[in-house]
C-alpha cells in the first residue's frame, strides 16, 4: 500500500515507488525523500544547543548544525556523511573547518590528507599529512599515508622513506630515529 507521494506505508522506512537502495534513489531525485517524509529523518537525540541553529535532516537520521558553530567533532561528522554520499569536494572542507577548529585532531588532520589525495591535490595532501606525522610521530598510519602521497606525487626516494618508518612504527619502535 502506498500513500500520495509513492512511499511505502507497510514499513519503517520508505522509499519512493520503484526504489530500493539509497543509491538508486539518490540518483533519481537527491532530497525528495528529506522533503516529503521528514518524520523518516528526526532524530530526537539531537537538539538545538542554539536559537540560530538550523537544522536540516540527511539521509540516516543525522541533523546537521550551521557550520559556523558547529563543533570539530560535528565538522568531522559531515565530512564522513559527504564522503559516504561521495561528495568528496564537501568532505575536505568539512575536515577543513574540523582541523581549523581543533589544530590537535589527528584523524582530521588523516582524514583530510586522504581526501585531498583522492582529489589529486597532492602537494596540499603532503603538507597536511607532513603535519600529521608531527603530531603522532609513532603512528604507522600517518606515515603509510604520507608515503601513498608522496609515490603519486613522485617522489619516490621520500615514499620509501616514509613506508620504512610506518614498518618501523608498526613494529613497535621509533620511526624518527630511522637515518634516511
């Protein structure tokens, strides 16, 4: 059975008539779905901290603030629902704002040296993932990600450097003390 507006009324969550997968249906119509079933989306857990909050749902129940006074750890949340939704333009600015708001959050600082590789700017990644490694010296990751950066920047000596040290951090020692 179906309503006005196509949506399933025998279940919890509804697509529109002829669709079955998020993907599908936001290929067919992006925000219809918030639009039109927006008590689909509400997420009592979430409330306005402000009065000039505005709140608006996304797909998975999620209720995003104003990026003015949103959080890094709100910032970091949009950046992850962006890249879920494959806007990874929008995903690095999230991660961004969440690295200006707090210059000590490593896994921002991570997760935007991984967008801005996968959007080819690589010598902005190798800055911003140079500035991870300083912030975890001993972080096998930090340095497997700066290597993958540098080897698609090509330059493949530093790479290597950068991949000994995460072998070294993942075994337990000191990546700094490594001699180039």
């Amino acid at each position: 059975m179906t309503d006005s507006a196509g949506f399933d009324t025998n279940s919890n969550f509804a697509f529109p008539k002829g669709v079955r997968e998020i993907g599908e249906w936001r290929k067919r119509s992006p925000g219809s779905l918030c639009r039109k079933r927006p008590d689909l989306f509400h997420n009592s857990k979430l409330k306005r901290t402000r009065s000039k909050a505005r709140t608006f749902p996304v797909a998975g129940g999620l209720l995003l603030r104003d990026d003015a006074i949103m959080t890094a750890e709100e910032q970091m949340d949009a950046g992850h629902t962006a890249l879920a939704m494959g806007e990874m333009e929008e995903a690095s600015q999230h991660y961004r704002k969440a690295t200006q708001l707090d210059p000590n959050l490593a896994d921002g600082w991570q997760s935007l040296g991984m967008a801005l590789v996968k959007l080819e700017k690589l010598d902005e990644a190798i800055e911003v993932l140079q500035k991870l490694v300083q912030l975890k010296p001993r972080d096998q990751l930090a340095y497997s990600s700066l290597s993958l950066a540098l080897g698609r920047a090509g330059k493949i000596k530093e790479a290597e450097e950068a991949a000994a040290k995460a072998k070294v951090a993942g075994w337990g020692g000191d990546p700094t003390k490594l001699q180039a």
